[in-house]
C-alpha cells in the first residue's frame, strides 16, 4: 500500500517535471541571421540564445561547406571561456559572443568560396540539451570584366563585332551592351558558364554585318553585380576595315605654289597613292599631295589619283586648267563650274581612266 503510493507520488512528481521543461522549451528562442560575405571579407556568423534562465555548459559550431560536405564540428566554446577551434582554421574563425549573454556569435575572417555553407549553432545546457539553428553564409564573388573584339572586313554577313565578359562571379553577373542608335541594327547572345568552384562566367556578344558605317563607333558593356556599388562600364570601339570608297582631290588654300591633297575613305588608310597626269608626264607629288605651279597653263591637264590599301583602290580625278594671269573656266567643262578648278569625285571606279576616256568620248 505504502509502495504503491509511493509510486504513485513519483509519476506525478514526473509529469510536473514533463511540464516544467515543455513550459521552458516553449520559452526558447534562438537568434540566428543568414549572411553573404565578400570573397576575402569578414562574415559575423550572429547567434543568440534568448528567454531563458538555464544556464549554458558550452557552445558548438559545425558546418557543412563547398570545402567539405560532410557535417563537421569545428569550433567548441566552453563555459569557462575555453576554445577549442580546429586546427586548419586557427586565425580565421573569432568568437565575439558571450557564454554568459547566451551569444554565441562567432567572426569568420577572410572568407573564400570554400567556407560557402550551412553553419549550425548549437546551446548546450546544463540539463543536457541542445537548442540549434543553422545559419547559410553565402560567399559573393566580384566579377571580373573584359572586353574584346577584333577587327571585321566589312561584309554582308553576320559575325561577332565584340564580346563583353564578366568572369568568375558569384552569383553570376549582369552583362548587358549599351548600343545607342546601333541598337536596331545588331543584336545581343548572352551564354553563362559555371565553373567547379561555384563561380559563373557570362558572355554577352553583339551579332552584327560588319558595315563600314560601324567603323569607329563607340559602344559600351554594362556589368552589373551585387558586390559592386557601381556598375562596371566598358568602353569599346567598334573597328571594320574596308577599301578605298570615295577619293576627293580638294586644293589647299597656299599662294605660292598649288597643292593638292587626295582625301579618302578606307580603313585603314591608303598604303600608297599614285598621282598620274593624263598624257602628261608624272607630276610632282608626295604621298597623298599633288603640288602645281600656279601660274603655268602648262601643267594644265586631268591628274589623277589612286589610293589603295590591301582591301582594294579607288581613284578621284582633278582637272586643271590655268591661263597664267587670270583664272578663268577650262573650255571643256567650263559650263559645269565657273572656276579654275574643278574637282570630281568618282565613287568606287575599278578603271578611271576607262571611265575617263569614255567621258570624253562623250563630249
Ligand atoms: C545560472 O548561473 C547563475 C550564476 O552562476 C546562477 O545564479 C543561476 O541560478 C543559474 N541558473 C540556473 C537555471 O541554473
Ligand atoms: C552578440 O555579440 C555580437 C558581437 O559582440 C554583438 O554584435 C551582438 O549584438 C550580440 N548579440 C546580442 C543579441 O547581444
Ligand atoms: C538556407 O539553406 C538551405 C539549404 O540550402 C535552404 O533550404 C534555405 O532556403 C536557405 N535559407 C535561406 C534563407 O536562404
Ligand atoms: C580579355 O579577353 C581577351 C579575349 O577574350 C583575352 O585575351 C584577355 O586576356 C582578357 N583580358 C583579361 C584581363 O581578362
Ligand atoms: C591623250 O592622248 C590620246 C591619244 O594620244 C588622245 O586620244 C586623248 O584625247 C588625250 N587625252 C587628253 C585628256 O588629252
């Protein structure tokens, strides 16, 4: 009777004690933030043991890495204030907390993309329980911008004009192309690469027909990233080659003696130019100047020049016709202009001189 009584007083005693510890359970908070950190960077790994009165035997800290998977415990903080930290990272794991505050936080110093994980705090009381939380710590990676692009024939068809980069960023970056008013007449192919170590390199080309009206123009590549306070820009020229187009012979305003200059558009600029005097002998000329006693009628006559680069050549022609003292039309084509001197443009002649001669055939 008396034992059964007994017994009778010990489960009650221990459902009093059940409820006891659900009551403080229910109590327990634990504080734990999520955190990214800049490669190279310190991460404060916050963790905090709230409403209750039990007191703490020690702390624990494991992590589940990118370095490695496996759940590891790797920094034990005990009641007295002693530490037992892992060996490997000795001077890049500081705890900051305070046993007695319940804070258990802890200071991950310079950061790389190994430490990239699953962190797990861990209270450890007096009445041998554990109250844990896990905190992701995500390492960022600024990215690394380049730009490229090499130099087009101009063609019809379409190619790579450039290509804007932002390699290994974590998480991967925003690459985009600034092309103004070209912005109808190219267009953009955006690839993205992971690489083993988490990091992503993006890849942002502008497709486009390299026409000579590109030659020269100013475009630029955007890269966006969250670890950059201000985007990267990356300025780049767009540069096509193309052949002699369009020769102009235009004078050069000296008294003395008159000079001529043969002005073209190709890319790169002409090689050589060659100056001819129609039926003449050749005249007197220095790379792209043709140089004119004024006051002879007898260099009077059609010049010619002929300008080329390794894409191909084009020739403009100068007709010139001085009486000595007065300068007055050149008969033949006297009715077109009112001047000494005439200057025509021939666009994209394969035989001037044929061309030439027909005209005057013609007339
Ligand atoms: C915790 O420790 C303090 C001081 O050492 C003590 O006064 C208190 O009673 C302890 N609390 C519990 C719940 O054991
Ligand atoms: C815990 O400790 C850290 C580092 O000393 C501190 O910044 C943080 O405010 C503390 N947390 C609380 C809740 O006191
Ligand atoms: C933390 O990581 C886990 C596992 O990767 C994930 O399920 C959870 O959504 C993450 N939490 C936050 C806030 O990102
Ligand atoms: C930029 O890209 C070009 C071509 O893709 C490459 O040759 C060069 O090394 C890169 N420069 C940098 C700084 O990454
Ligand atoms: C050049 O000479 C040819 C024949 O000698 C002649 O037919 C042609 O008209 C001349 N051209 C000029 C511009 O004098």
């Amino acid at each position: 009777m008396h034992g059964r009584r007994n017994a009778f007083d010990l489960s009650l005693y221990g459902l009093f004690l059940i409820y006891l510890s659900f009551f403080r359970i229910a109590g327990v908070k634990i504080i734990g933030h999520d955190t990214t950190v800049v490669k190279e960077g310190s991460a404060t790994l916050f963790c905090h043991l709230t409403e209750t009165e039990e007191n703490l035997t020690h702390i624990i800290w494991q992590k589940q890495t990118r370095g490695n998977p496996e759940q590891e415990t790797f920094f034990i903080i005990h009641k007295d204030g002693k530490t037992e930290l892992k060996h490997d990272i000795q001077d890049k794991v500081k705890f900051i907390g305070s046993i007695k505050e319940k804070n258990g936080s802890i200071q991950l110093l310079r950061a790389s993309l190994l430490d990239d994980g699953i962190y797990t705090c861990i209270f450890n009381t007096f009445t041998s329980r554990q109250i844990q939380t896990s905190i992701n710590v995500t390492v960022l990676v600024p990215p690394v911008g380049n730009v490229s692009g090499s130099t087009h024939v101009s063609d019809h068809y379409e190619v790579t004009l450039a290509s804007c980069e932002a390699s290994s960023a974590r998480p991967a970056a925003e690459v985009l192309w600034r092309l103004g008013a070209l912005s109808d007449s190219l267009r953009t192919e955006t690839s993205i690469t992971q690489h083993s170590d988490g990091t992503f390199t993006v890849v942002t080309r502008i497709l486009g027909a390299p026409s000579k009206h590109l030659n020269q123009r100013k475009i630029q590549c955007v890269v966006k990233h969250s670890t950059l306070t201000k985007e990267l820009e990356l300025d780049h020229v767009l540069n096509v080659h193309y052949p002699p187009e369009l020769v102009v012979i235009i004078p050069d305003d000296s008294k003395e003696a008159e000079e001529y200059h043969c002005l073209v558009d190709c890319n790169p600029t002409p090689t050589s130019y060659i100056w001819i005097k129609v039926n003449g002998s050749t005249p007197h000329s220095e790379g792209n100047k043709l140089f004119i006693p004024k006051s002879s009628p007898d260099f009077n006559g059609v010049y010619i020049c002929t300008a080329s680069n390794e894409y191909g050549k084009a020739s403009g022609v100068l007709y010139v016709g001085n009486t000595g003292s007065t300068d007055v039309c050149w008969d033949l084509f006297g009715f077109i202009f009112n001047c000494a001197i005439l200057v025509i443009t021939v666009v994209c002649i394969k035989m001037p001189l044929r061309l030439f001669s027909d005209l005057l055939r013609f007339y």
